[in-house]
C-alpha cells in the first residue's frame, strides 16, 4: 500500500503574530473543507522546548532571582537520583540516560532503543531522548510545565478530568489526549525569537466598511513567558538542533533556523516546528485515520525546510542580541561542573542566565589505578596494576548505558586484598586476603638465576649483582648509565 498522507501547516510572523500562511489538507478542494492546520494532533517531542526545556530553564531563572537553588528531588526512576544536575537546571545539567521505570513500567523508551549515559540537557534535546525529558519534567514539576506551555499559547491541552495532559506522557513526550495545532504551535515557537514573550496571533489586520469606517481591528495580546535571557538560551540550543541535532533537515538558507522534530508512539504523525528570523511554522504530516507512516519525522524537517527556503523574505527580521544576563562558561560534558584539564575532550561552551552557571571544577574525570587481574581498583595487596583514566559517578551506573567502558571500577579487588573492611568490594564476590608484598611479580623477562648471584638472560647477557650488564659481544654497561645520551653539562674537547 502506498501511504497517501495528510498534511498541515501554519506560518508566523514573529514580529506582528500575523498568520502568513496556512494550509490545511493536500488536494482539498469541493467541499472538502477540513482545515487541518486547526485540527488537533498529539504532538510527539516537538512539544518537548515548551513544556519541558523552557520551564526548566524558566524555574531555574526565577528561583536563582530569589536566592533559592533548585529544589531536586530522587524520583528512584533509575541510579541518577538528585546526582549531577547541579545547583539549577540549565543547558550543562547533567542527565544519566538510563534505563528507567516509572510506576513500575520500564519507562519510556528512546528512539534508537538505546541510553547514552551522562548527557547535557542541550544535547539530550538535540537528540530528543526521551529518559531525559520525562526525568527533567519529573525535577520541574508537571503543574509548572503545563502552565507555561498555557502561557505559550497552547490551548487545547487537557487540564482536568479522567483523561487529562497533566502527566508525563502527554506532557513530556507529547501523547496528549487530543493533541495541539499547527497555529498553536507555530505561534507559540515565536516566543523563542521574541525575547520570551508570546504574542497572540491574527488572521487580519482589520476589517472596514466600504467607507473606511473599522469595524473590527486586530487585537494582539502580549504574554512575558520567559525571561529575555532564557528565551535567548533556548533559541541558541534549538538552532544547535539544527546544526547538531536531528532538526539538519530543516536547514534554511542564509539564516540559522531553529526548531525541533516530533514523532508520536507508532508513527502516525510527524511533526517539525521551528523558527527563522522572521517567522514561526509548523507542520504536520499523518493520517485523518491513524496509519502508521513510512517516514520519520526527519522527513518533516526536510518539507518545513523546503517550504520555509521559498518563503518571501524569510531570511527577513533580525535576531535580538544576546540579553546582558546570559554568560558563557567552559563546561565539563560529563560533569556539567567546570571543565578542567583532567576534562579534555569533554569540554565546551555553555551559555547560562547569570547565577545559574556551575561554580565548582569538575570531579568526576579520575585516574585510578586498576588491578590488571580483577579490573576492580587495585590495594596494595595486588601485583599487578594499571593507571586508567575514566569516569567516576557518584552512584554506581547501570550496565546498559553506553559510556559504561569509561566508568572506573566503585569497589576494590576481591582477588588480592589485605582488608575488605578498608577496602570494599562489590557485594557478592569471593575475598581473597592477601597482605601486601604477599605475591611479588613473577620475573617475566625470562632470566635465570645463577649460582654467583648474576642473572642469565635469552639474549645471551648477563647481568651481575651490582647491575653491571655484559652483553654477548662484550661490551658492558654499569647499571643505570645510560651510554646514549651524554651529560648536557660535560664539556667536551675534540
Ligand atoms: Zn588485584
């Protein structure tokens, strides 16, 4: 079967909140008369910037401004806990993308089925994990991010009552029980380009007799959402989803377009919301009757990016300057505290509202010495150890998370060690007590041990007691001196 889709889609502008644009079907004609562009559909993670990244951000704002740190709680959804978000939660937070189980459901899950272990909030959005917005919402708070996403204009969520939007599910991962609109959302991205406030949209300017008398005048409403520098924070992260993230499809040329993608539970709809400098659209491919689609919602990144790409000045407008409040700090990717050298590679940029930014140097990149036999952290007692660099969580991680192999070992060697009271070992495995100095390593470079002391090696040399060498061809060397290299200060006449 060859799917034939529907689809919708509604234009902004940013500055005036007029509608530009909106289609509401393929090949409508006749009295087919179904607007679309006004219909409800769930969402799926296109929803996920205004419900459940900016109220994090936005709470994270006001309660700095009140002197208060972010209040974290440990849902025990997975190992993470109230570990590694930091004082408030911002672009750097620090998510564990973990298996999780919610009211006792392994719940949610990600597309790709995968978890990537320690991961910013800015990335988590890029890739749209779903672990880390039903674990960001569960810190905010559900009630907070339905409020906010009222104030963005949305409209047709579901309140109150048996089957309602005040929950995870429909509000984190956007399996609402009637869902949103194309105008809606549309509108409601424009707040990300007007420095946090959202403006009501219009289908007209006015209305007049043919005389010229109004009759009716577009009335806009103006509603402060965000603060000016979280609103700038978040249209920075949603244009990295564009550049970095799964929104490359939606591309538009030459402005730096921002936006998210969304695709519900079975893939019955697809969405892309997003932004220009000029103006706000979203669109929405799926069925009038749930089938499921061949495509992803990458898809509908590429049909916005098109369209938006033809629109008349689109590259129009201007972006507003980065707010006074917003700092920038070098950032630990796996910490989210401040990036050290230990950080290397995981270390970046990262933009925060004043007061909010990390202020402690990172602690989780370690070195540890690690015994070569057991590869749990070596004691004393073992005879054989390497240095590794890694990783160390405050709570033991789970097996499933992808940057387990540079996690260090949480316990210490159960093979060779002088006390298990010192020095724990993981619950379960065999002690062997050892005392250090017990087990020397075995000589394994081959040599035998003479009568007169001296060391007879493969090679055919023969090193003396003093560490005097003598090699095959008789030449000798007196231990440590090094006949290569001269002594920088030796003064030498030719
Ligand atoms: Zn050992």
């Amino acid at each position: 079967m060859v799917i034939q889709p529907q689809s919708a889609m509604t234009i902004v502008d940013n500055e005036t909140g007029y509608v530009k644009a909106m289609v509401g079907g393929r090949k409508v004609n006749g009295r087919m008369i179904l607007n679309r562009a006004v219909a409800t559909r769930q969402s799926g993670s296109s929803i996920k910037p205004l419900t459940v990244y900016a109220p994090a951000l936005q709470k994270s704002f006001e309660l700095e401004a009140e002197g208060n740190t972010f209040p974290l709680v440990d849902s025990e959804y997975g190992f993470q806990g109230d570990n590694l978000w930091g004082e408030y939660l911002t672009a750097a937070s620090i998510i564990d993308d973990e298996p999780t189980t919610v009211n006792g459901k392994k719940w949610p899950v990600n597309s790709p089925n995968t978890f990537n272990g320690l991961i910013p909030m800015r990335n988590a959005l890029q890739k749209s994990l779903n672990v880390c917005a039903v674990k960001i919402m569960q810190q905010v708070g559900t009630d907070y991010c339905f409020d906010l996403a009222e104030k963005f204009g949305l409209t047709t969520l579901v309140r109150e009552g048996d089957v309602n939007d005040n929950n995870l599910a429909a509000l984190a991962l956007g399996g609402q029980s009637n869902g949103v609109t194309t105008l809606e959302m549309a509108s409601a991205y424009t707040t990300f380009v007007n420095e946090g406030v959202h403006k009501s949209y219009n289908v007209y300017t006015k209305v007049t007799t043919r005389t010229g008398d109004i009759i009716l005048e577009a009335d806009t409403e103006e509603t402060e959402v965000l603060d000016p520098g979280v609103a700038w924070i978040m249209r920075d992260m949603l244009q990295s989803v564009v550049t970095d993230g799964l929104g490359g499809p939606a591309r538009v040329s030459g402005v730096k377009a921002g936006g998210k993608t969304g695709t519900t539970s079975d893939q019955f709809d697809i969405w892309y919301c997003g932004f220009t400098s000029k103006y706000s659209a979203a669109v929405w491919v799926g069925s009038d009757i749930n089938i499921k689609l061949s495509s992803m919602s990458n898809k509908a990144a590429a049909l916005w990016g098109k369209i938006m790409n033809q629109m008349p000045d689109v590259t129009g407008g201007t972006y507003s300057a980065k707010p006074s409040n917003v700092i920038s700090v070098s950032i630990d990717t796996k910490s989210g505290m401040l990036a050290t050298d230990a950080s290397g590679k995981d270390s970046r940029t990262e933009y925060f509202t004043k007061g909010t930014q990390p202020t402690e140097t990172d602690t989780l990149h370690q070195t540890a010495n690690v015994c070569t036999e057991s590869e749990f952290l070596a004691t004393p007692s073992c005879p054989d150890y390497t240095e590794k660099n890694g990783i160390l969580r405050p709570y033991t991680p789970n097996k499933r998370v992808a940057d387990i192999k540079k996690e260090l070992p949480h316990y210490f060697c159960n093979l060779h060690n002088p006390d298990p009271e010192v020095y724990k070992v993981k619950k379960g495995l065999e002690v062997t007590i050892v005392q250090p100095g017990e087990l020397e390593e075995p000589d394994d470079d081959g040599g035998i041990l003479n009568a007169d002391g001296s060391i007879s090696y493969p090679d055919g040399s023969i090193e003396f007691p003093d560490g005097t060498i003598m090699y095959p061809d008789g030449t000798i060397t007196e231990s440590d001196s090094d006949p290569i290299q001269d002594d920088p200060d030796e003064i030498i006449v030719s």
